[in-house]
C-alpha cells in the first residue's frame, strides 16, 4: 500500500491508519532537524536589532548553559522565540506548543508566557501595559519567568558577547525531541529546576 484507501478519514479501516501511523512516526522523528533548520531561517526575521533573531537566540541559550542550566532549559532558550517566524503576534505561546510535549513544564510556562513578562522592560515605550505579567502573580513558576527574561532574554541583544554556534547545541535539541512526548518523567509537572548551578557553569566554562 503507498497511499490510504479512503479519501474522507471517516472511511478509514484499522489498515489504513496502521499504515499512517507508520509514516507518521518516521517523519516526526525528524522533527529535531526541522526546527534546526528552522532556527536558521529566524536569522533572516525582525531586523533593527543590533544580533539577528537567531544570533538572539543562540545568545541566550549560551547564557543558559553558561549559567549552569540544564539541557531543558538550554533548549527552551535556544527555541524561546522560534515562533517569530510564523506567529509574529503570539511567538511565545508558538514556540511554547512546540516544547511543551518534550520538556519540563516549568519551562514551557515560562516560554508561552514570556512575551507578557517582556513587556516589563519596554511596555511603556509602546503603549502597551509594563505590567501586564502581574496577571500571573499566582503561579509557581512566575519568579521562573521573571528570571528567565532579566537574565537571558532582555540581555541577548549584545553583538559583542561570545555566542556558541547552533551546531554546539544541535545534539541538546535532537536529545529533546527523541524524548517520549508527554513523558510523565519529563513533563515533570509542578517541578522547578534552577536556572543556575554554580558547580556545572564552573566546569562548563573550561570547555
Ligand atoms: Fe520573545
Ligand atoms: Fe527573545
């Protein structure tokens, strides 16, 4: 069979979907290679900044893993703002539905919600409300956010800082998306990791 039977999905048979599961599986499999190429065209978006959206990008995730953070969020940074190329009004809750399966939930949070808790630094500037990320007081994971913009994304637009290449992080994000989607194990609901480990960013930087 190369193709399914059916041409309305409701006259599908258990063959058919079998078949599609099949190919299914093998093309999200190169999902990881996709958003890597993907990455490569964020570079020609947004311009007017002193770094392009992926030199934005890789720096914040440099300032990640220099931090000493683990690969879930060295790959949520590395991805923060993947969703600018399609979604330029909602890039956070974008890029969020494509990590959300295979990291950590406090990272997808912080992802979708970034966008808000950026507002912080130029709301006023814009006529849009500096505070609009008060909304979400409530939430475990709002000193996470808060953290993740002053320290990794409001700061990654520094033209002089050393930013690794997208080949140093390629193997995190392959690592990422092999991972069982929706994992238990991964999603790790309620958890939070710091964004910083003073032992691991030592060693990290004798690389
Ligand atoms: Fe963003
Ligand atoms: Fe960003």
């Amino acid at each position: 069979m190369e193709t399914v039977k059916f041409t309305q999905m409701k006259d599908g048979d258990r063959e058919d979907y079998a078949f599609l599961t099949e190919h299914e599986t093998e093309y999200a499999s190169g999902t990881a290679d996709r958003l890597l190429a993907a990455m490569v065209e964020l570079d020609k978006s947004l311009s007017g900044y002193k770094v392009t959206r992926l030199g934005h990008s890789l720096q914040a995730a440099t300032r990640a893993w220099n931090a000493g953070a683990d690969i879930d969020w060295v790959v949520s940074a590395l991805l923060h703002d993947i969703g600018d190329i399609y979604a330029p009004y909602n890039h956070d809750e974008y890029a969020a539905a494509i990590i959300r399966p295979f990291v950590r939930e406090q990272c997808a949070w912080v992802v979708e919600k970034h966008g808000d808790f950026q507002l912080i630094y130029y709301g006023e500037h814009v006529g849009a409300n500096p505070h609009k990320r008060d909304a979400f007081r409530e939430s475990a994971y709002f000193d996470d956010c808060a953290e993740f913009c002053e320290k990794w994304d409001q700061s990654s637009f520094n033209p002089n800082y050393s930013t690794r290449p997208l080949e140093f992080f390629s193997p995190m994000v392959t690592e990422v998306f092999a991972r069982k989607s929706y994992d238990p194990a991964v999603v790790r609901a309620n958890q939070r990791e710091a964004m910083s480990n003073s032992a691991l960013a030592a060693a990290r930087s004798a690389i």
